[in-house]
C-alpha cells in the first residue's frame, strides 16, 4: 500500500490555463494527479498521449472535451476515458482528477495541429 500526502504533492504549470498538482506514487503502471483548468487546453491544436490510457473524473465545474473531433460536454461526476492516439483538447473550467495508465510521463505526450 501507498500513501501520498497532500505536501508531497508536486505542483506544474502546464500553460495559463491549466495547473497539475501530481502525487508521486512511484508506480510506473499507474498515476495520479488533480488538474485545475480555467480555459482552453492546450491553449491551440490538440494534444496526444503516444502510450498513455488517461481516465479523468470531473470533481467540479463544467466543461467541454473535443476527441478527434466530437464534442463532449462534462460536469461534476462525469468520467471520460482517452484512448493512447486520441487527439484531444479541453475548454472552460473545470477541476479533474486524472489517473494514467501507464505512468504518464511528458516524451509520450504530445501538442499536435
């Protein structure tokens, strides 16, 4: 079993509109983070993860997520699941937890058009 407090959690400024707060389990088949979104993510294009399957529940707010095109509205309590390869984009304000699969790690994921 593994516990991660709080203030062992690190804090990443992703853009202006999206903050990371990651809990280092150490794990490398699996993650977990809270991310803090105020607008549009990236801040243009889309993004990929190459090898990572992301599960993001929304704790609060509401939202939109684009995959490969279609448009999803989110709010508090929903869950999406993004697939490795899936270009994707996040709008308006929400806060999320995120778990990857395996361990996210930044070579893997990617800003593409």
């Amino acid at each position: 079993m593994k516990i991660i407090s709080k203030d062992q959690a690190t804090r990443f400024k992703n853009s202006e509109s999206c903050i990371a707060i990651e809990y280092p389990i150490g794990d490398k088949d699996v993650n977990g983070a809270i991310i803090k979104l105020t607008g549009r993510y990236p801040d243009k294009g889309r993004v990929v993860n190459l090898k990572c399957k992301e599960l993001a529940y929304v704790i609060e707010g509401s939202g939109r997520i684009t995959i490969e095109g279609q448009d999803s509205n989110l709010k508090e309590g929903d869950v999406v699941l993004i697939e490795p390869g899936e270009k994707y984009f996040w709008d308006w304000v929400l806060t999320i937890f995120v778990s990857c699969t395996p361990d996210w790690y930044p070579e893997q994921h990617k800003e593409v058009e």
